[in-house]
C-alpha cells in the first residue's frame, strides 16, 4: 500500500471532500485534547503539552476536520535528517476510512519536502492496528524497549539516502518532546 491519495503539503487544504486537512491552531486546543483522551485515555498528553505543539513554530501540528469537527489530529517534530511522528490519532467513529494512513502520508510528504533522510516514530508493540498500518507504509523496526511497563518500539520510514540511525545519536531533538508519547 503506498500513499497516493495524499496530497502534499504544497496542496491542502483537501483530502477527501468534505474533509479538510489544516494546520491546528490555538483554537483548536481544547478539541485536540479531547481527540486525545478519547484515543489514548490516561496516557493522553496535558493540555499543556497540546498548547506548546500547537503553537510552537518548532512542531507541526495537523487536523483533519469535517464540518467543523476535528477528526484526526498529527503532531510531526520536524528535523534536518530526522522527523519525528510524536502522535496520530482518529476519532473512534471515524476509523478505517483511511484517515490515519492519510496523515501518516502527509508527515512522510512533509518530511520528503524538506529533504529529510527518514521518519521516525514509537507505538507500543501490542498496538496491531497501528503497529500493522506503519509496516504497510514502509516502516521498519529500529529498536524495541520497555516503557512504564509496556513494550514499546521505534519505527522509521527510510526517505532518502541510507544513513546511519543510531538511538540517542542525537539527531533527533529529543529534548523538546511533550511529557507522554503515543
Ligand atoms: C491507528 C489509527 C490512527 C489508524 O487510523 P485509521 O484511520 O483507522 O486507519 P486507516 O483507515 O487509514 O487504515 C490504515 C491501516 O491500518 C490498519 N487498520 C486500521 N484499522 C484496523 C482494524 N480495526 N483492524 C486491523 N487493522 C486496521 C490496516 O492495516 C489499514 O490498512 P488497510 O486499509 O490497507 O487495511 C487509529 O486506529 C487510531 O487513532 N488509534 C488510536 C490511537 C493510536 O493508537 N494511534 C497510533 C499510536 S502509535
């Protein structure tokens, strides 16, 4: 499966009429943490987290939103050679009509855009849906840990040239992460 329906970034606003993809902004806050909580439950992001993704220059924050309502929400870390997938969410209602694959697509055409070399991203192991949706793109396992106790992993999605990945290389900015992940 490849990600052909997706437009680039170049191109939004729309993914499949009547849903519109946008960049988040402040107003959007209380909506995102509301998608969190109902997708993640206890290990949703705070408020607070939400605000510094949504309105700091350094993340990208995308929603998906049909008639007013915010559907799916991405918030993507962009770096020089790595990104960083920090969440990707659907309402519960609005699953398997290809909106998680579409923004997933969407990070991958925004990283590409900036010439990153790959995409990176952590789901818990026993997340199948997720963990299945990130193998049909591509992605393939980096590392495996332990987490508050669940098994987690980190995959990445190679872009351009090979390159050496290496966790804590620093490539990445790991420093600026909210307090949770997916
Ligand atoms: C993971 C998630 C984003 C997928 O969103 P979605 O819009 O339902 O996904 P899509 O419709 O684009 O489906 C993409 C692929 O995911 C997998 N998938 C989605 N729902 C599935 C299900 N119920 N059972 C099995 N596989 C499923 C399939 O591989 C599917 O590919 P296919 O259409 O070729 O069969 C969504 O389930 C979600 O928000 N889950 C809760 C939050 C979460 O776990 N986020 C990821 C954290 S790492």
């Amino acid at each position: 499966m490849t990600c052909t329906k997706l437009l680039s970034p170049a191109e939004e606003p729309v993914i499949f009429p009547p849903v519109v993809s946008r960049q988040a902004k402040a107003s959007d806050i209380e909506a995102v943490v509301e998608l969190d909580r109902l997708c993640f439950g206890r290990r949703a992001w705070s408020v607070r987290a939400w605000w510094e993704v949504v309105t700091l220059p350094e993340w990208t924050t995308v929603v998906l939103e049909d008639r007013g309502e915010v559907i799916a929400a991405s918030v993507l870390l962009p770096a020089a050679a790595v990104f960083w997938l920090a969440s990707l969410a659907v309402r519960p209602g609005r699953r398997r009509r290809g909106l998680g694959r579409a923004l997933l697509c969407d990070a991958l055409a925004r990283a590409r855009d900036s010439s990153a070399r790959w995409l990176s991203l952590e789901a818990d192991r026993a997340n199948r849906v997720a963990v299945e949706l990130y193998r049909k793109e591509d992605f393939g396992l980096l590392r495996r840990f332990r987490e508050d106790g669940r098994w987690r992993q980190e995959m990445v999605h190679r872009l351009g040239r090979r390159r050496s990945v290496r966790a804590g290389s620093g490539e990445r900015q790991t420093s600026a992460r909210p307090v949770s992940l997916i």
